[in-house]
C-alpha cells in the first residue's frame, strides 16, 4: 500500500509523524506491505514553492493508494494573503476536489473515562456513538460568488448524482452500524433540501434494512445536546455537516481526539485527516493531542486498504489508554505528543 503524508504547517507535521509510526507498527504486525512518500502541502510548500498544492505533490496524492494529512494554515498565511499571497487552505479545497472526494466522515464517541471531558451531564453523553457523513463538494462552499460593495450572493446548489452517491455512503455505513440513518436538511425552507430528501428516499429503496428519518438541521442541532446517543449515522450537506461535526466533537470531548476520512468514488484515494487545525498556539511545543490523526490512520487502513483487524487494533489500543488514563493538556493532563505515542504503541 501507497501512502502519501502531507505533514502541513503548524501541529501538522508532529500529529502526522507520530500517526505514521503507529501506522506502520500496525502494518508490521498484520504484515501489510507499507510504502510512505513525504511531500510540501499548504503553507510549507508556499514557502518553499509558492504553491499551497505543488504539481509534484498532486501527481504523487493522485497515484497513490491513500493520503494522510496533518494540517494547513496558520496566521503568518493569513497575515501574507490579505497582500495577496496564495492561502494554505485553498490547495485543500483544490486537493479534496482533483481527488474527487465527496463523501466526509467524522465519526464522534464517547470514549470511556472521557465522560468528564464533555460539557454534558453523564446520563445524557453516556453511549454517544455518531458518524456524520458530511456531502463535501457541493453546497455553499463551491458555489458562484458575486461580490459588490453592497452586495453578495452564495449558491447552494446540489444534484441528484451527488445527493444520491452520498446518501449511498451513509446507508453503507448505517448497514455495518446500528442501521439507523438519519438525514439532515431544511426541507420547510431550501429547495435543495427537498431534492435532498427526495433522493435520500429514493436511494433507501435499495436498503430496506435501514431504518431512515429526515429531521431538520435546527431541531438536530437541539438534539445532538439532549439525546446525543440516539443517533447512529447522520448524513447531511457541506456547510451542515461542518457545523454539526464541530458541535459533537465538543460534545465528546476534545477536537484533538477526532478523525476524519474524506472518501471519492470506490478505488480511488482517500484523504485522511484530523478534524482539528493547525492549532498555532501550541505548535512546536510537544504537547499536541496526537489521537485525532492516529484514528485517521485507522481509517485509512479500513476505508482504503480494506484491513479491518488492523484499523480496530489501533482503535482498541486509543480507547485501552484513555482509558488507563491517558491525559493530554487538551483534556486537562500533562501527557506529552510523546508520551501519548509510546503509550499507543505499547498498547498495540
Ligand atoms: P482552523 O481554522 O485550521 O480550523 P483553528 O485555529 O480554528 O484552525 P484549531 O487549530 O483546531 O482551530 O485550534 C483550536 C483550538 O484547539 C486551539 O486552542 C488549539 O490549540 C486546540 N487544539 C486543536 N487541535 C489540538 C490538538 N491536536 N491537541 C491539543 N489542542 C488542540
Ligand atoms: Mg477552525
């Protein structure tokens, strides 16, 4: 297996190296064959190339079997773009859209010993187990923009291709789970919710073993705080998908203990990153919560080498430590980058 790291700016580089070595802990005692190749991403390619995505890099992303990013940004970009300098963040959009990745997944739980870490009484937090499938190249985010003095517009536009391909994900995912989907929108008010919803219900057709609800994204977003263990798989578009994940990484916890996995047609690459960002103010330091990009690399193994032992070996292995007790400063402890990598790998 092929895998491209993107290190990134900021916390980037250290979440990635220490997620790679627990990766290929893992390859080696599962006997997978892993081959890693290291290139320039976001703002250290600007520095070093002028190119938030170097041709070079997206040559080598596009060929191989998955990607593992660390991070993008900080505020020395933000700084150089108002003088317009290129933005970090904006190769991650050109990455995410040459590789054709559609389908975002952030999977959210409650690990145990954490419920101390969540704003949330126990009762209420106890058992939350979420994966939110996020639509991830339509929406606001890529629409027409048209910016006057006094005026501007977004579009949200959506198809049938791309809800239906989506909605196809998440009842995949749902089927492997509890086999409750729950989709997302605003279907009172946006016509491309009621596209949404009729597609959604027209791809449940080839999954009757699923059981579907529509709810809306205002009432979703009271419940995600009072019922959190409710759900199983939400699927939703881009821009509420962004918002929804966020809250429910804060509801389980620490944004330092999320994963994410951005995934394209079958066969092709995936992207896998942690949901946090570059974090500035602690780069640097050795005190970055590594666990958000460990999970990604167990994602990777599951989503693009299809070694499901492997990736829940890495799983069980966070989870076994959380709950000895590991405490990085992100969840009140002292616990270094470190420690919390020598800690996984003994427990692997
Ligand atoms: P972006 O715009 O890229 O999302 P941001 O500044 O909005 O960046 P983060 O970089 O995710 O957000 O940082 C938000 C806060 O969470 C910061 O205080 C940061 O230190 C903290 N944080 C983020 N990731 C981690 C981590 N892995 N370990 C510890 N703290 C983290
Ligand atoms: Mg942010």
């Amino acid at each position: 297996m092929k895998v491209v790291i993107l290190p990134g700016d900021g916390i980037g580089p250290e979440v990635c190296e220490t997620a790679v070595t627990v990766l290929r802990a893992a390859c080696a005692s599962s006997n997978i064959a892993l081959d890693t190749e290291e290139h320039a991403f976001g703002g250290a390619a600007i520095d070093q190339y002028g190119d938030p995505l170097p041709p070079a890099t997206l040559e080598a992303c596009l060929g191989a079997d998955a990607v593992l990013l660390g991070a993008v940004g900080g505020p020395r970009y933000d700084e150089a773009a108002k003088k317009g300098a290129p933005r970090p963040e904006a190769g991650l959009l050109a990455l995410r859209r040459e590789m054709g990745l559609f389908a975002n997944l952030r999977p959210s739980r409650l690990f145990e010993g954490l419920e101390e870490a969540s704003p949330l009484r126990k009762s209420v937090v106890a058992d939350t187990d979420i994966l939110v499938v996020r639509e991830l190249t339509g929406g606001l985010y890529f629409g027409e923009r048209e910016e006057g003095s006094d005026r501007a517009l977004d579009r949200l536009p959506y198809s049938r291709e791309e809800v239906e391909r989506v909605a196809r994900t998440a009842f995949e995912a749902a089927r492997g789970r509890k086999g409750l989907l729950t989709s997302v929108d605003k279907a009172n008010v946006l016509a491309t919710s009621r596209l949404w919803r009729g597609v959604v219900e027209d791809v449940h057709k080839s999954y009757p073993d699923v059981r579907l609800e529509h709810v809306l994204v205002d009432a979703m977003a009271m419940h995600l705080v009072t019922h959190p263990s409710r759900f199983d798989v939400v699927v939703t578009e881009n821009l509420f998908g962004d918002i929804l994940s966020d809250e429910l990484s804060a509801v389980v916890g620490s944004i330092g203990l999320a994963p994410s996995a951005s995934l394209g047609e079958a066969g092709k690459p995936g992207l896998y990153e942690p949901i946090h960002g570059s974090a500035p103010d602690i780069a640097g330091l050795g005190i970055a919560n590594p666990i958000g990009a460990i999970l990604s690399a167990a994602m990777l193994l599951r989503h693009s080498a299809g070694e499901e032992t492997a990736a829940a070996s890495i799983e069980a292995a966070v989870a076994w430590c959380l709950a000895d007790g590991l405490r990085t400063h992100d969840l009140g402890g002292s616990a270094s980058t470190k420690d919390a990598l020598d800690a996984v790998l003994s427990a692997l």
